[in-house]
C-alpha cells in the first residue's frame, strides 16, 4: 500500500508518537491487550497505536497484524460496489 505525505501528514504526528511511547514500556511487559482481537500482545509481537477507523480518537495498542487486516477491510469494502434495489 502506498504511504502519502509525511507521517505528520498521514495523521502519525507529535501526538501520536508521544502516546505511543507513553504505552510502550506495559506493551513490551505483555500487559496490554489488543483492543481489535482482545487477545495479550506478547512483548515481541509488533503492535501499533490503534485509532478508530474514521481516525477521530486512538482506541489503543494493537497488534500490527490486526492493523493491517482491518485496513485491507476497509479497503474492499469500498471498492465493493453498492447493490442496486429493485424496485417491483
């Protein structure tokens, strides 16, 4: 996938990072779940700070896999076209 503009840009800026690093030290403990599967994300799983997926607000760690699955979601759902109803 394409990554366009700056991570600043893309929505990854001073915000982001600062919330990432408060999170990491529990993250690299195993403490946390991931907030899409619910499952622990062990200390050397890859993990993202998950946002929700109209990106108003961060909902938490998640792992990386989970990111990316629900972003390939996403993506077919749109270019999935929309039924047309029949009108009898």
């Amino acid at each position: 996938m394409p990554r366009h503009g700056s991570t600043t840009q893309r929505g990854y800026g001073q915000q982001h990072r600062r919330l990432r690093e408060t999170l990491r030290p529990s993250v690299e403990r195993g403490e946390i779940d991931c907030w899409r599967c619910g499952n622990r994300i062990m200390p050397r799983d890859a993990w993202d700070l998950g946002h929700s997926d109209d990106r108003t607000e961060y909902r938490g760690p998640e792992h990386a896999a989970c990111n990316r699955e629900a972003a390939r979601a996403r993506q077919l759902a749109a270019r999935r076209p929309t039924p047309r109803r029949r009108s009898w």
